[in-house]
C-alpha cells in the first residue's frame, strides 16, 4: 500500500469510507468497531513504548500486526471482500491461549481481584484490556447491525483481553512492582 497524501477532505462533512469505498457516516457501528481496534492497538504501542525491554514485547509486535487483520476484516462489508484476504481464525485465537498460559503458568495464581497498576507497562497493558473489552463490545453491536459479519474477530478480541490481563500482571512480576489488590468492603474498615 501507498499512501501519497494524508488527507482526503471526505471527513470533513462526517462521512468516510470502508473498505471497498462505500461510504458511511464516521459514527457507523463499523467505523465504530475498527477504530476502537485501531485505539487499542496505539495503547498496546503506548505499553511496548514504556516496556521495550519485556520479555514479550515480539508477543506484543505480533499482536499489534494482527489488530490490523482485525480492523480489516471489521472494515470490509461481506461485498468488499476479496479472495485470499486474510482474516482472524482458529490459528490466532490459538496462540493468543498459547501465550497466555506460557505466561500464566509463571504467575502466582489469584486469590482476589487485582487493581490496575504495578508499574507504569503494566498500568498501560491494564488499560489495553479495558481498551480491548470495548472493542469487543463494538463488534458484538456490529455482528448485532450487520449479517455479513462473522464472530471471529469478536473472539479474537474476548481472547485477547485475558492474554492483555496476564501480560500486565506478567509486566509488574518482570518489573519486580507489586500487585495492588481489591479490598474487600466486608473486610476493610470504613
């Protein structure tokens, strides 16, 4: 892909285009849904950013390039698409489990809730999970809006929130930061 000029002057009236160029209002459950994968995947930059040195941080470049499938796939109406467009599967929900038991195995399990925090990659990566949830949220309206829209993107997203919560408990054990964890009201004074 070539991209000569940034701007096209098409939003300024509050329209923009999907794949195939169809054009839709910038606020369309579809725009909806691939821009809230494309905010989640600056958030996950934001994370790596902070964190170059994680263990995980090629996981994270991965994931990063696999948002974009993602937000491709949510982009492209069912008459857009195209032969060999390559679009999130079993395989990429597979290694989201993968990565997320290699690292949870190294974890201490939970006993209670944890509060987002424990250095600031893993209070990024925190909220990259909440970043997450809602895009899943997004294309669970488009799936709801749209037919032609299948669930593996939604399952991707679902599956890439608890790896986004692992990693993060996973950054603060690297980074030697303590988990904060919930106070239960029945337990704590008031």
């Amino acid at each position: 892909m070539r991209i000569s000029k940034v701007y096209t002057r098409t939003g300024d009236q509050g329209t923009t285009r999907l794949v195939g160029n169809q054009e839709v209002a910038k606020n369309n459950v579809r725009i909806e849904a691939y821009g809230t994968v494309d905010e989640l995947n600056s958030v996950i930059g934001l994370a790596r950013a902070l964190v170059p040195a994680a263990s995980f941080d090629s996981v994270l470049g991965t994931i990063q390039s696999e948002l974009f499938d993602v937000g491709t796939d949510l982009a492209t109406p069912a008459d857009a698409r195209w032969d060999g467009m390559v679009r999130p599967d079993d395989v990429y929900v597979t290694r989201l489990e993968g990565w997320c038991d290699t690292y949870n195995d190294q974890l201490e399990p939970l006993k209670e809730f944890i509060l987002p925090g424990g250095g600031v990659g893993a209070a990024f990566l925190h909220q990259a999970r909440t970043v997450c949830r809602r895009a899943e949220r997004r294309a669970l309206d488009l799936i709801e809006a749209e037919e032609d829209v299948g669930l593996e993107s939604m399952r991707y997203l679902n599956r890439l929130s608890d790896l986004l919560f692992v990693l993060a408990r996973f950054a603060a054990f690297e980074a030697g930061q303590p988990e904060a964890f919930w106070q239960n009201p029945n337990s704590r004074s008031r």
